[in-house]
C-alpha cells in the first residue's frame, strides 16, 4: 500500500475510499458508519502505535494511537460524543469486527483514491 504523509492525509483518502464493500453499514448519509474496525486496522499497517477500543451504545468501537496521540478517523458516525476507555486492543479483536474481505476492500480502494490523486 502507498505511503501517506500524516495521519491527516489518510483521513482524507478515507472519505473517499470508504464504501459498502468496507462496511456493510456504509451510506451516503454516513460513510464512516461502520468503518472503525476496518479503518484501525489499515491505519496501523500505514502508522504503526496501536489499537484501542470502548464501549459505546452501539457496540465496540476501535480507534488508533500513533505516537502518544489518538487518532479516531470514523468519529463521524456517531450522533452523539462517545467515551473513550483508551483500552488496548488487538488485531485480531478488531479484525473479529470486520472481515478480511472488508480489510482488502479497503486497502484496494486506498491505492485507487491515490492513483486517481496523482493522475
């Protein structure tokens, strides 16, 4: 997969590459919806730090530190603020989460934003 420069200029490949094929919740309306799980994972290939994860009213919800810094690129799907536990997570939890055709998906669709950038 490409390199990205900052966690900032992968959030906004994300917008872009989220879709129904990284999350069966994805919509329009909210293209995050769903995405946390996939989103932590491919992060973490790109970023490295780790995984965490907390409770919120619809579920678990997986998030990303990168050096000492919290970064939750599917907040956007709530409607409402959430808690953040910070509890560590594993890969394979959030991996549990999703699939590893929704993982794929989204690696795939990452390099496709990215061509389509520098074309």
């Amino acid at each position: 997969m490409a390199d990205f420069s900052t966690p900032y200029d992968l959030y906004e490949a994300l917008k872009a590459a989220w879709s129904s094929e990284s999350s069966s919740s994805w919509s329009i309306e909210n293209p995050a919806k769903g995405q946390c799980s996939v989103t932590s994972l491919v992060t973490q290939d790109l970023f490295g730090g780790s995984i965490l994860k907390t409770k919120t009213y619809g579920g678990t919800h997986f998030y990303n530190a990168i050096d000492g810094v919290k970064w939750d690129m599917t907040v956007s799907q709530f409607d409402r603020p959430i808690p953040f536990e910070d509890r560590p997570a594993t890969r394979e939890e959030a991996m549990a989460d999703t699939s590893e055709a929704q993982y794929h998906a989204l690696k795939r669709r990452l390099e496709l934003v990215l061509s389509s950038r520098s074309a």
